[in-house]
C-alpha cells in the first residue's frame, strides 16, 4: 500500500514551507495568489486530501454543519433543505444532511451521530414528537451552535428561526372571506402540532369566526368530509396534498377553482404550476435558510449571547383558485 501524500510532501514539492500550506488549505489572505495557485496545483498532482477530521480535532472547530430535518416528501422542507445547502456554501462551508422521517428515536440517534463527528453546529427541523430528553446529546456540553427550525422542542434551548403561523393562516383566512367564503376545510397537517393549531385558529379569526373544519389524513380526509356535502373551501396544510386534493375534488364532478376554491400554505414552485394556479401563503424558504445560517455562525463567534428567535412573516400569493 502506498504511503499517504502529507503536507511535508506538498510543502517540498512546491518549494513552500509547511505553515505556508497550512495556511494556503485555510485560504488565509496573507498567502498571494500565484502562491496559492502553485500549492494546489501540487496537491492536485500528488493526490493529497486535507484531514479536516484531524484539524477539528486538534483545534476544536469544524467546516461541516449538520442538517437534520423529517423528510423532503414536504416539497416546502424539500425547497428549505436545498435553501440551506446554499446558504452554507455562501459561508463556505458544507452540510451534511440527516432525515428523521418523523421518527424521534432515529432523530435521536442521527443527531447523537452528528455530534460523534465533530460538526461545527447544527440546524434541527425537529419532529412534532421530539423531547428536550431526547435530544440530550445536543444539550452537553454547552452552549452548542444550534438553530431550531419551524419548530420548538420544549426544554431545548437554542436559538430559533420559524414563521408565525397564526398571521400566516388570519391572511389567507381574510383574503377568503373577502372572496365570499365563509367556510372552509383545512386538509392534512398533524393534529397535535402546534403550527396546526395556530393555521388552525387565524383561519378561523380571518375568516371573522367562519367555521374550519380539520379534515385530517390527507385526501382520505376529505373524501369523508365530502359525503356531507360540498365545501365551500379546501385549503391544505401545506403543499404535499395539493396534487391529491384537486385530484379527488374532479372525480367528485367538482372543479376547483370553480366549483370549490382552493388555497395552501407554503407556496412551493407546485401551487403555482397546478391548474388552476393556488392561492397560497409563501413561507420564504430561501430567507428562513439565510437567518438561521445567519444565527449559526453569530452562535459560534459568540457562544454565550443571548439566546435569539425570529418568526417572519408569510406572503399572500393570490392566484385563480380563490377568484370565482
């Protein structure tokens, strides 16, 4: 077997000094440019890789971020992890990516594997479920550079980046009862979440004390609640059952739009693709990805501030789907 390519090799071979390597791998300005240019050219022709395990170890900090979110079936968390990746590589760093599938055991154990290997921080779109007990190895030692996600484990400190939705769901109940409706089905979301009760109650309020009724389990939810007759209004949770709802209300003899409106949460690239157009609540994937970026890396510089949490504020899209 060969022998490792190491930074002595490189130093050599480029006619640099070790330290001069050092600190062309950490890209320090003091380096010129041609310098730089000379030193990777040989690592690249050596075949040297950078030991960024062994750096972290040795001076306690690390490139690498940890991502560890339910799943991407949610095309908004699908939209919010690719958000993120580019954030990240804005600070020039990288995440790496772990799904619980909604599972908190598996977040336990993913999460417990991150801090295993040494990452430099962690945002956590934790499941409905999770425990601050749960989570313990993120709580040890502390303070870890933490950001929660849209939404909060009790007993978890951190800082936190999510949307209000309690304001998300009042704008798109009041942009419905400007439109004539009084009524409405919410579709999907899970009951014992607490961003459900909140779209859950400022519809209600929007709609000025309308009824909305849940109509949990996705389309299989509505189907029942379409045996009592024909809503006035569907909006779904978010995204995820949109293509399933408009499916379901046509082979009913319903078109949407027309016949019943529809409206979502989250305003994923699909509520604007669908026929006809959703009228939607847009979350802002990209921003919420940049602040807790943000958070993370101000958590690192500066470990023992204040802890911080921010809800931004959604967007109303108005679309064809809510304009009978």
């Amino acid at each position: 077997m060969s022998r490792r390519t190491t930074i002595s090799d490189v130093a050599e071979a480029a006619g640099v000094s070790r330290t001069t390597v050092s600190l062309v791998l950490a890209d320090h300005p003091r380096i010129t440019a041609p310098t730089k240019e000379r030193v990777r050219q040989v690592m690249l022709e050596l075949g040297y890789v950078y030991n960024r395990a062994a750096t972290a170890v040795r001076y306690g900090r690390s490139s690498l971020l940890g991502l560890l979110v339910t799943d991407i079936r949610n095309p908004f968390f699908a939209e919010l992890t690719m958000s993120v990746d580019r954030a990240a590589d804005a600070y020039d760093t990288n995440a790496i990516l772990g799904f619980s599938f909604g599972s908190p055991a598996r977040e336990s154990q993913i999460a417990l594997s991150l801090v295993e290997h040494l990452i430099g921080g962690l945002i956590l779109l934790p499941t409905p479920a999770s425990t601050a007990d749960g989570l313990r190895c993120l709580a040890e030692p502390r303070p870890f550079a933490m950001v929660q996600l849209l939404r909060e484990v009790p007993g978890l400190d951190s800082d936190y980046v999510g949307v209000d939705n309690t304001a998300s769901g009042r704008l798109l109940g009041t942009h419905l009862r400007e439109a004539g409706i009084t009524k409405a089905l919410l579709v999907g979301g899970e009951r014992a979440s607490a961003q459900f009760d909140d779209r859950l109650a400022g519809l209600a309020d929007g709609l000025g004390g309308g009824d909305v009724v849940p109509a949990l389990g996705g389309a299989a939810g509505l189907a029942e609640s379409l045996r009592s007759g024909r809503p006035e209004c569907v909006v779904t949770y978010n995204d995820t059952h949109l293509l399933s709802v408009i499916s379901l209300l046509r082979a009913e003899g319903l078109e949407p739009g027309r016949d019943v409106a529809v409206a979502s949460f989250d305003n994923t690239p699909l509520s604007g693709e669908v026929k006809p157009a959703v009228t939607s609540v847009d979350h802002h994937a990209g921003q919420l990805a940049q602040r807790a970026m943000q958070l993370l890396f101000e958590r690192t510089e500066d470990p023992g501030r204040e802890w911080q949490r921010l809800t931004l504020p959604g967007t109303l899209i108005v679309r064809e789907s809510t304009q009978r």
